[in-house]
C-alpha cells in the first residue's frame, strides 16, 4: 500500500520557516540595557577624564563616579528580577568560559563592581569625616581603581550586544555590529551626561569633552546605519513601516545627529537638553532590539 506523504501545505523544510520563539524578555531587559550602557558609559567618561587630565577633570570624576555607581546599581537589580529566580544570580559565578559572552559578560559585571564601589566607599569615607580630605594615598588609590575599571566597563558596556549576536534569533545573529554600537552609544551617552553635569556645576575647559562628545556620538550613528542595514530584511519584516521610521528617526536624528551638531553650544540648558536626546535615542535603539522578536510580523 502507498504511503502518504504530509499534506503540501504543511510540507515545509526548516529553511521555509522560523525555528526559534521568542526569549521571554520584554522591557525590564530594556530598562537593563539601557541602565548597563548609562553606568557603564558615565564611569568610562569619567575615569578617562580623571586619567589624561587629573588637574582639570578630578572634581568632575569625583561628582560623576557616584552617579554611576547608582546607574549601576539600578542595572543589577533589573538584570537580577529578569533572571526568573534573583537568588540564582551567583551561581552564574560557578564557570569561568571566556568564549561564552554571557559567562565572560557575568565576570565583567562583577570585577566592575569592586573597582567602582570602591572608588565611591573612598569618596563617602572622606564625606563622613572617617578618611582625610588631602590624603595623597587616598588620590592615587582612586586613580588606579579607575585604570583597572576602564578595561572593565569596557566589556560590560559591550558584551550584550556581542551576546545578542551570538543567538540563533532573526535579525539578532546576523548583527555583527551589535558589539561595537553597544559600546560606542554607551560611551556617547556617558560623555554627554558628564559634559551635563560639567555645565550643571558651571565648570570651565569642557571642551574636550565636547569635542569627544561629538565624535563618538556621530561613530555611533554610523554604527546603528550599520545593524539597520544588517537586520533590514528581520526589521521590514516584523516591523510596520510608521514605528519602524518613527524609531529610526528618534535614534539617529534625535539622539544622534542633533546633539552632535549642538556639542559645541555653551548653554547649559542647551547641554541638558541634548544629553536627554542621547538618552531618549538609546533608550530607543534598545527598544528596537530587545523587543524585535516580539514585533508585529506582518510586512508593511
């Protein structure tokens, strides 16, 4: 007797159709990218500051560090709640394996966290009065936890978008500028929050600041051209055309190349104002990857 193959409709290869689902994540990810590329960005600004020009800049690392000690916090505490169980966090710490991006990126997080908490307990010990204010010790210590940091924060701003393009999700592991955008919007942001609060505490000489700030702001479009036209097919697909240009014009007008082209304007207000774009357009760009297996999958 004949046998009967499967009906024609359903008679689809692996290459015909999708194989994954979706990760269950949604926006407390979001808010974690977002918080990760905020702290891990604002310590790299500053501790780049604090070590090429100590005399000009060390107030302002001193008033930045706490900051991003906070941000990262933050971060911690959303990247903990989205683990399902937040007292499994430390068994990711049981394995070392530098080729996985999420065990080197675990590693990453908390090496970073004992060269910024203790920069920021040296900073409250002297504002408690427990550690002298002129303590030369105390300066040269804080230097060389922010050389240490620098490495560090590196690879914690960098290592989810490696980590994403890495996964077997459409759009995602196709992305091979994930990596490199990751880190350059997070270096963005953190150079155009420090150059905020420069203004905010009406300190002069930032135009170093500005200048690097309006570099590295630009790179980062660049970079975003370069995942729009490496996710193009994934992004045309499940993303209507009107949110998939509303977001697009956020993150690389808004966020990118209007404050880019603001850098060097000297009001504070105008400062601030342009820091809130950058924040706004990586909140956004953020948005578009977590979310894009979640997307509407009808072609506009």
């Amino acid at each position: 007797m004949r046998r009967k193959g499967p009906p024609a409709d359903i008679a689809q290869t692996y290459a015909d159709r999708e194989v994954t689902k979706a990760p269950p994540w949604g926006w407390l990810v979001v808010w974690d990218m977002w918080l990760n590329a905020m702290a891990s960005g604002l310590f790299l600004a500053a501790a780049m500051a604090h070590l090429v020009r100590p005399a000009e800049y060390t107030a302002l690392a001193r008033a930045a560090y706490p900051i991003a000690f906070v941000l990262y916090l933050l971060d911690l505490i959303c990247l903990m709640l989205d683990l399902g169980n937040p007292y499994r966090f430390h068994h990711m710490l049981r394995v070392f394996k530098p080729s996985s991006p999420m065990s080197l990126g675990t590693w990453f997080l908390n090496a970073f966290a004992l060269s910024i908490t203790g920069i920021v307990a040296l900073q409250t010990f002297q504002w408690l009065g427990v550690l002298p204010n002129d303590a030369p010790w105390i300066a040269t210590t804080q230097r060389v936890l922010a050389a240490l940091g620098l490495p560090l924060a590196f690879g914690v701003a960098a290592y989810k978008g490696v980590l994403f393009s890495t996964t077997a999700q459409p759009g995602w592991r196709i992305a091979r500028w994930l990596g490199a955008y990751h880190i350059l919007s997070a270096m963005a942001v953190g150079l155009w929050t420090l150059l905020a609060l420069a203004a905010w505490l009406e300190m002069e000489r930032v135009r170093p600041l500005a200048v690097a700030a309006c570099v590295v702001l630009l790179a980062s479009v660049v970079a975003y051209g370069a995942i729009v036209v490496e996710m193009k097919s994934a992004l045309r697909i499940r993303y209507p055309a009107a949110q998939r240009w509303t977001l697009h014009l956020v993150i690389a007008v808004i966020g990118g190349v209007i404050p880019a082209c603001a850098a060097f304007l000297e009001s504070t207000s105008v400062v601030i104002v342009c820091t809130l774009s950058t924040m706004v357009g990586a909140l956004a760009s953020r948005f578009l990857i977590v979310m894009l297996p979640h997307a509407s999958r009808s072609k506009s």
